[in-house]
C-alpha cells in the first residue's frame, strides 16, 4: 500500500542531488574510460540512466488536473514525455490520462511506500 503526496522541496533536492552525481560519474570516468574502454563507460551510461528513470518511476506518480485521477507510468513512458516545473516549484509531466484521456500537464506527486519489513511467512 503507498500513498501520494506533494513533492517538498528536499524531495527535489534529492532528485537534483542524484541527477547530479550521475552526471558527475560520467563526465569523470569519460576521461578514464573513453578510448580503450569505451564500452565500459557506455554501460555505464546506460546503466545509470535506466536505474535513474526506475528509481524515479518507483518514488513518483501523476495527478491529473482535468479528472484527478492519480497515476503511475512506465518507464519508457516517463524517459519520453516532456518534464518542466512551474513557477510554484511544482514539477510535471506532459501526459496523456488513462482516465480521461487529455492530455495535459500532470502534477507530479511523490509516492510514499509504507515501511514494511516484516516478512509474511
Ligand atoms: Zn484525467
């Protein structure tokens, strides 16, 4: 069970803090991969990128403004669709609704997982 809630400002900060050590790692091990080990520093790329996307699809979901359907999207979806933040800090994502079908700017909502570490044997 998860929840959704308003993304806070820390909650940006840390998107921008990881989207910031991505970058970093790559232009970093550019200098030392790139040449003979070209391939290396690809999969690393690529990698990084597909857990960025994975991570953000898992912490995050969209609230449409025509509806108010709440929403996941997949991946691919989400690595294609326009992003922007409004003057209010409120990030979103350019989406077509399952719900209502309009396509608009969606609100990105923070999904909240519910500790749970009791195992169910
Ligand atoms: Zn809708």
């Amino acid at each position: 069970m998860s929840t959704y809630r308003k993304p806070k400002k820390s909650d940006i900060t840390k998107w921008l803090i990881f989207i910031g050590i991505y970058v970093a790692t790559i232009t970093l091990t550019s200098f030392l991969l790139l040449g003979a080990y070209w391939y290396v520093w690809f999969v690393l790329v690529a990698g990084g990128l597909f857990i960025l996307v994975l991570w953000h699809k898992k912490s995050t979901a969209h609230h449409c403004p025509v509806c108010g359907d709440e929403f996941e999207i997949t991946c691919l979806t989400n690595l294609f669709s326009p992003h922007g933040v409004t003057k209010e800090d409120d990030g979103w994502t350019y989406l077509k609704c399952p719900q209502c079908k309009n396509r608009a700017k969606m609100k990105i909502l923070v999904k909240e997982n519910k500790k749970n570490h009791t195992t169910h044997n």
